[in-house]
C-alpha cells in the first residue's frame, strides 16, 4: 500500500514528545512532499478537553516540586498488571481524542510518539472501523515503560540497545523491533555553523569558554548551581537558557553583577547555542542527551525525573558521553575539570561520535511509508 496519509499522536506532557513528532514530521515531508500528515497533541484543544487538557501543567508540577510521587507512578505502572490498567483507563479518556480526527482524515497509518494512549487509539480504531497499521517511536532511551509496548502495533523505531533489550527481557518479538536512534529535530541535521557567527548572533564572547545551562521545571537548585559556578570563578561565559519564571531570570541576573553572564527564557534555536558552546549543564532528558551528542557537546547531568530518567545518568557514563554530578558543589569541580584538563572534553566528543546518529528521524520516516 502507497503511504500518503499519516497521523502522528503526541503529547505536551514534557518536551521530548513534541521534538521527536516535529523531526518526524519534517523527515516525511523532506523523503516525500505529497505526504498528507495530521498531528494529533492528546492533552491540547482542539484535539483534547478537560481534564486531559491538565495534564502537561500537571506533569510539570510533579516533576518540579513533588519528583517523588512521579517515581511510584512510573514503577505502580510499569508492570503488566499496571499496562492493563493503564489501556482500561485510557481506553474511556482518550478514545473521544481520536475519533473525529480518524473519521475525517482516515490515514494509513497511525504512529505514536507518546506513550499512555494506546487503549485509547485502539477503542477508537474500533469504533471507526479502521484498522490502519500503528508504529511506535520509543522515547525512553534505557528506562523502557512498558505502556510502549503496545501488541498490536506493527512496528517499533527504537532508541538504543539498552532499550531493545529491555523489550527482549519482557518477551518482546524481536522482529517487530527496529534500531534507529533518537529522531533529532531538522535544527540538528545540518552540519557544525561557524562558531564565531553564531556566538556574535547570539551576544555571546566571541573568543573563550561558553558554559550552557538548560533550566527548566525538572532541573532543581538552578540557582544554587550558578552560585557554586560564580563561587568556583569558572573561567569563560555562563549562558542559561529555558528559565521561564520571570522571577527567577532577575534574581539570577542580580547574582552576577560584572561577569560574563546572560539568562534567557524560552529559545526555538537551541542547536545554535549547543553549536556555540564548549560545556553543557542539563537534567538527563534523552533528547538533550542526544542533541548534545550531536553537536559534541560534554555534558553534566545534573538532575534526572526519577524512574523515567534514572537510567539515562548511567548510559551517559558508561558510554563516556557526560559525566553525572547532582551537587552544586560538585557540579562547579566538574565542570573547571572538563573544561580546563587536557584531554577530557575532547574524549566525551570523541564517544559522542560513535554512538549518535543524526539520520534517525529520516530512517523512521521510510520505515513510516515503507512498511
């Protein structure tokens, strides 16, 4: 069967979900531009409605202030009695989500970029009457939940090894599992920009250390982090991006008064202040692990959401890709290390080489209009 019409179901629930639909979606239209594709965010209107439309506002809240209640979620879940529950549960809540846009659009395929919705997506298929293929893009890159694990689906474009064989240890049919990498977003693909341009577009120094922090809700003690960096006088530019309180961006301007230092909100072009930078600070979310990776960028991994990300602080040190420090104090010894010590940045660039590969969205998109 010719692929022209796919829908792509995602999630505002983190930022990862979103990433990994727009890569996608921009590799289908690169491999084939006649392509129809209908993206379907499952917590946002017009798609959603209350209470599912709580959900992303509710997941940033857990993983920010209570991360404790987000871990005994995720292992309550992540069993084969929880998957059931799971599919019941939202085979009530979501099924109203997809069956106007199945109906009306009636793709030929269907794949899913989130997890927790395929009792849903199954109870509508049957309502409608349709019985499109369904592929899954798995996001979690060693912590493998069981809720992707979905029978019925046709296929699955998977991550790593470490997530493949979390599939194997639970009976998972090997053939229906297929090794791509993490999909990066179409920012990521070209090749390294000139360094000095984008730092001069960016109002960062031109010559010296660029030191990157990624803020956000499930990165804790931001700002004790920044004190122990400007305690320790980490040589070069601090740089933190994604700090969307108000608030916080003028208390952390205050703290810096005659260094080299610039705070940002929210960026849609996070590749360019990668590219220009020589040492990132991030919690472990697998698309800034990979992101990173990508623009060979040694990372500190800072933080993780318990069970979801646990396992990611462990592949990044076992593949020599970053370097796990929770502490303030130890976050600024580490990272004067990477930065100044002969040899050390320039081995996690060379690991990060071996391992990403930046053609992953465009290989799940063939996979997408070929099987």
């Amino acid at each position: 069967m010719q692929i022209k019409k796919v829908m792509l179901i995602w999630g505002t629930a983190g930022g990862g979900h979103r990433s990994g639909m727009q890569a996608i979606h921009d590799a289908l239209k690169e491999i084939d531009p006649s392509v129809e594709i209908i993206d379907i965010d499952a917590y946002s209107r017009p798609w959603s409605f209350f209470p599912l439309t709580l959900v992303p506002r509710a997941y940033d809240v857990i993983v920010a202030w209570i991360p404790w209640a987000w871990q005994i979620l995720f292992r309550l879940s992540n069993s084969q009695r929880g998957l059931r529950a799971t599919e019941l549960m939202t085979g009530w809540l979501f099924s109203p989500v997809f069956e106007k846009p199945l109906r009306d659009f009636q793709p030929d395929v269907v794949v899913c970029v989130i997890h927790s919705i395929s009792g849903g997506l199954k109870r509508a298929l049957k309502i409608v009457g349709q019985n499109p293929p369904i592929g899954m893009v798995v996001q979690d890159i060693v912590s493998l939940h069981q809720v992707w694990l979905v029978p019925e689906a046709a296929w699955f474009a998977m991550p790593t090894q470490e997530a493949c064989q979390v599939a194997l240890d639970n009976d998972f049919p090997s053939d229906k599992l297929r090794l791509v990498g993490m999909p990066l977003r179409k920012m990521f693909w070209a090749p390294a920009p000139d360094r000095a341009t984008l730092r001069r577009q960016l109002g960062l120094p031109e010559d010296g250390l660029v030191t990157l922090i990624i803020g956000g809700p499930g990165l804790h003690r931001l700002e004790a982090i920044v004190d122990s960096l400007l305690e320790a006088d980490l040589p070069g530019h601090i740089a933190v991006v994604a700090v969307s309180d108000d608030q916080a961006r003028q208390r952390l301007m205050l703290k810096v008064s005659g260094r080299s230092f610039s705070v940002a909100g929210r960026v849609d072009n996070m590749s360019d202040w990668m590219w220009a930078s020589d040492l990132l600070i991030a919690k472990a979310g697998p698309n800034v692990i990979y992101e990173a990776m990508r623009c060979r960028l040694p990372m500190i991994l800072a933080d993780a959401i318990p069970g979801q990300e646990t396992g990611n602080l462990g592949f990044a040190e076992q593949n020599g890709v970053g370097v796990v420090a929770t502490q303030p104090a130890r976050i600024a010894d580490t990272a004067r290390r990477i930065l100044i010590e002969p040899g050390v940045a320039d081995g996690m660039k060379s690991a990060m080489q071996k391992i990403c590969h930046v053609d992953a969205a465009r290989e799940i998109a063939r996979i997408i209009l070929t099987e």
